[in-house]
C-alpha cells in the first residue's frame, strides 16, 4: 500500500512539474505575438523561435516566422518556414496564400498556379483574395505581353 502511495506522489509531483513548463513554454508564442503586433519584430522571432524549440509543431509560430522574413525581405527563410507550416497542416490557407504571392515575386508560375488549385480547395477566410491572386498571376502567365506592360 505505501508503494502504492509513493509511485502515486510521484505520479502526482512530476505532472505538476510538466505541466508547469506546458504552460510557460505556451506562453512564449503569446509574448512573442503581443511583440509582433507593437512591431517590435526582432524581439518577436526570437521568441517565436524559441515557441518552436519547446513545440516544434508549432504552425502559428512557423507562420509568423514567415510574415517576419516577408517584411525583412528574406525569401528563402520566408518560404522555408512556410513549407514547414503546411508539412504540419496543408490545409493553412494563410500559409498557401502567402507562399502563391512568394512564388508570383519570384516569378515562378507553375507553382504559383499549383499552389493556387491547392488554395481554392481550402479556402474558407481568404477566398475574398482570389481575384487579386488571379490578376497578379495573369500579369506573370507566360505569353500574356500586354498584362506585363
């Protein structure tokens, strides 16, 4: 009975202590967040990528990542941490959205019009964006001279 007892304090004591450290590892994303929207953007990534350290299928803290590297001009890490955010939910219809306008700067339009097929399909918020999607991606179709002008 007093094994019993003890392995169950013991239970007991280690979900406290895990559970402790769920939350203030949550919490990063939430400070990081706040940090983001006052456009204290340096402050923000490193926050948000230590979110991603104690939660590495943290696709809010992958997506934002994203936003960040958009507004520094950093393609690459843009579009890899937007890859990361639809291998955890390929329906993120923001994630797609942003990756199709990456890939219209980057003038690559099969993927741009690959992604657009994908977006369509998830599209629940965002659909309003279509038709900016379609006009951008029109400018960049191949053939179409008088759109590029």
């Amino acid at each position: 009975m007093i094994k019993k007892f003890f392995v169950l304090k013991i239970f007991l004591i280690y979900f406290i202590l895990i559970s402790n450290g769920f939350t203030k590892q949550s919490d990063y994303f939430n400070k990081a967040k706040a940090l983001f929207d006052n456009k204290e953007i340096d402050k923000s990534k490193f926050l948000f990528e230590r979110d991603i350290v104690f939660n590495p299928m943290s696709e809010k803290s992958y997506l934002y990542l994203a936003k960040i590297f958009n507004i520094n001009g950093n393609d690459i890490d843009q579009e890899t941490n937007l890859n990361n955010v639809l291998l955890i939910n390929p329906k993120n219809e923001e994630a797609i959205y942003m990756l199709i306008l990456l890939k219209i700067k980057l003038s690559d339009y099969n993927k741009a019009t690959e992604l657009l097929d994908s977006f369509l399909l998830v599209c629940n918020s965002f659909c309003y964006k279509k038709n900016d999607l379609d006009k951008k991606l029109k400018k960049l179709t191949p053939g179409n001279e008088e759109n590029n002008n």
